[in-house]
C-alpha cells in the first residue's frame, strides 16, 4: 500500500536524537511511505513513489500530517480500582507520600488488584490501551507492581502477556514488584527489599522461560524515593536483577533526590524516569550515558504540583531525553502522548519538535526497541499514524482534543476519526 500526499511526513529517521540535537523532525513535504506486509518498505516525496510504484494500492492522505505511532515507555497499565476519593483528598491540601504512609495511596490500588480476578484486570487494562491506540500510540510499556506478592505479581504478568496476545499494540513488559513496600512488610521494608531479591527474581527467571520463552527477558524497575525504596535497597534489587540477566529501568527524583539516576547510569539501566528533584550531578552523569532521561509531566500536573523535569538542563548534558504518560491510578491517568506533548512543551519549554521526537524515537530506545518502531524508515514496523492537521505543529499547540484521524499498525488500517456524524 502506498500512502500518498501528506502535507508532511515525518520519518524522525536517523536513530535516537541526544542532546540539542531533539527534534530533528526528517520532513518530507507531499510525503509518501510505501508499505509492503507489516513493514515499511520506502520513504519519499509522493511524486517520487507514485512513479516509482504505480500500480500499488493508495491511501490518500489527503493534506495530513503523516508520523510514527507515539512510544508510551512508562506507564502502570494494569490495576484494579480507581483512586477519584484520595484525588479529592489531595485537592483538599493531603500529600501523595503521606497517604502512601497511611495505608492509601499505592496500597489502596493494591488492595484492590490483589483481590481482582485475572478477567477484570484484563477487561479494565483492555480499555486503557484502547484508549491509548485511538490517541495514536502503537507501543507502550507496561508495568506491574500493584501486585507486591509472588502470586499476584505473576498474575498482572500473565495478563500482560494474554493482553499482548489479543491487542494491536506492542507491550514491553516491565516488573515493579519494588513499588512500594508490601503491606505485611510495613515495619520491614528490608525484609521485603531480601523478599524481591531472594524470591521473587529469581521465580520471575523461572517463570519467564516457562511462560514467555521466546520473549526478550522483562525489564526490572524499583521506586527509588522517601517512603518506598533507599538508594541502597533500590541498587540490591537492580544488582540482583541484573545478574540474572534482566535489564534495568528506576523511578528517580519523583519527589527527592536520593541518587537513583547516577545509580542507574552506574548499572547501565535503559532508562531512569520521573527526574523532578534530579541533581546537576546527576543531571551530568544522564548526559554522558546511554540510560534515556524519561521525563513525566503528567505526573506533576495530575498532582497540582509545579515542579517538572528540568529537561533544558538535561538537554545541556547531552542527555537521551524522552517522554510518557506515567499512566496509574494515583498521580496521572492520562492515556493519550498527544496530551503529554503539549504539556511538555509548556512545563518544560519544549518545541514541538522536540517533544515529538521524545515521543517517538527517543521513547522507543527507552525501551530498547529503536531498532523497530519510533521512526518511518525502511525496514522498520508500519506502525503510522495519520492526523487531521495541515502542520505538525498542531501537536503541542492544540491540547484536549484527539488530533488521530487513521492508525496503521503493522501495515493494517484502524479509523478513529471519521470527520463527520455518524447517526445510529
Ligand atoms: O509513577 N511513583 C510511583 N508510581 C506511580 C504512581 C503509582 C500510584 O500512585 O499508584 C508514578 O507516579
Ligand atoms: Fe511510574
């Protein structure tokens, strides 16, 4: 199939974007992207592949912009629950940490998950991740952690799993069994820290091979902050999960700085995300590393809080600067990348550009799949998204509203916008 004159196409080609040098856009004006089975197989103006392919099928993009589908590399996918009283408590002037220590907060949605049936879980999970693809994103990470128990944790994995099996998307699983401190471990959050490491890693090894044999291994995450877990309990559990072959990811800086982003360069960790309270030092350690700054400021905003990722600093650093919704039941409930872009760019100064190339490329190496999806060039997964705007600008300047008119994943066409009403 060839889809044809794009008022622009946006192919982000050229690999993850460091430093000053985000948000080189690779615009092709009247853009053409030719897509052979599931993958892409030519980029070019449309009068080039109209003459180079003229008897292939045609899309007619008819003056959209025309882009990769957005990477989410951070969110908390599934959980049962919702947390709509303690957003009212919060509004009314309660912290995120002091409900945390009072037995609400992460814990609230523990409850709720441990007690749900797989079915549940997966039905909830289902629509978020409906939402997420009609918001034009194709990829996203998942997470569990709402599980803190070996039964339930493999649960949340087995319905990430089954929910990779039935969706259109493409899940990067990611295990957070370290998101907090586990209810009956309340006086002994080492004790629950041995728990990770002794237990529960090395059954998650296990597991995987029996359930998930021909996947790459998950990633292993752990909440690095006051009141969940110590710089030094966060490296046990990221030094345990790395010997046995897992790769890394850390929730730093959310709310202070306890070293977790230096921590995570030190470990080579794909990534190190939250980065609100993150020091210059680590700031430079980011910049000089490979580990993607993942920056979520959806987060701050779904707390009323007005401190974001200093992410201009860390583009002085040189560092790998990416974004994602974050998306969980406590902080920020936000399924769509369309609305973490224009955020972006208001909390953080960001252009547009930038911001999409945090959400495209950039958020693909956060999960280590750049090599796959996050830009439109040959070989890569057709995984495209078309918008109802004549200008890529659109995105970040306009917020609120779904700017997706057509996804194509893996080279199949999903509408989500048909431009006009629809009587029953
Ligand atoms: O990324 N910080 C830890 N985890 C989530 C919040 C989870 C929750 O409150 O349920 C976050 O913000
Ligand atoms: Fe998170």
């Amino acid at each position: 199939m060839l889809i044809h004159s794009a008022t622009q196409l946006l192919t982000l080609a050229g690999g993850p974007q460091r430093g000053r040098d985000l948000g080189r856009l690779g615009i092709i004006e009247d853009g053409a992207v030719l897509i052979r089975d599931e993958k892409i197989a030519a980029v070019g103006t449309s009068a080039e592949l109209r003459a180079a392919y003229p008897h292939e099928p045609r899309l007619d993009a008819d003056g959209c912009v025309v882009m990769p589908g957005f990477v989410d590399p951070h969110t908390h996918l599934i959980w049962a629950g919702d947390r709509a009283a303690e957003f009212e408590m919060k509004m009314a002037g309660a912290h995120y940490l002091d409900i945390l220590a009072s037995g609400g907060g992460i814990l609230s949605t523990v409850r709720a998950t441990r007690t749900a049936s797989i079915e549940t879980l997966i039905a909830q999970a289902r629509s978020r991740l409906f939402r997420m693809f009609s918001h034009g994103t194709t990829t996203v990470e998942a997470k569990t952690g709402y599980g803190l128990q070996t039964a339930t944790e493999l649960r949340l994995l087995k319905a990430l799993l089954l929910l990779e099996e039935e969706s259109r998307l493409d899940i990067a699983i990611t295990f957070l069994g370290a998101h907090a401190i586990a209810p009956e471990y309340k006086d002994n959050p080492q004790g629950y820290t041995d728990l990770v490491c002794e237990t529960m890693l090395p059954i998650l090894r296990q597991w995987w091979e029996t359930h998930a044999p021909e996947r790459r291994l998950p990633f292993v995450d752990v909440f690095c902050e006051n009141k969940a877990f110590t710089l030094p309990q966060s490296r046990q559990i990221l030094q345990t999960a790395q010997q046995l072959g897992f790769p890394l990811k850390i929730h730093a800086d959310e709310f202070d700085n306890l070293g977790g982003a230096s921590l995570a360069v030190e470990l080579g960790a794909a990534s190190a995300d939250h980065l609100v309270k993150t020091s210059d030092a680590d700031i430079a350690a980011l910049g000089a590393s490979d580990t993607v700054a993942v920056s979520l400021p959806c987060t701050p905003f779904g707390l009323a809080e007005c401190h974001y990722t200093p992410a201009q600093k860390l583009l002085d650093a040189n560092a790998l600067f990416a974004l994602a919704t974050d998306c969980n039941p406590g902080t920020a409930w936000n399924e769509s990348m369309q609305f973490v872009i224009a955020l972006a760019c208001r909390s953080m100064k960001l252009t547009p550009a930038q911001a999409i190339a945090a959400a495209t490329i950039n958020s693909a190496h956060a999960i280590r799949m750049a090599d796959k999806v996050g830009s439109l060039e040959p070989g890569k997964q057709a995984d495209i998204l078309l918008l109802s705007v004549p200008d890529y600008r659109h995105l970040g300047y306009r917020f609120g509203t779904n700017l997706v008119k057509q996804v194509i994943k893996k080279g199949r066409v999903y509408s989500v916008d048909v431009g006009y009403y629809r009587t029953a």
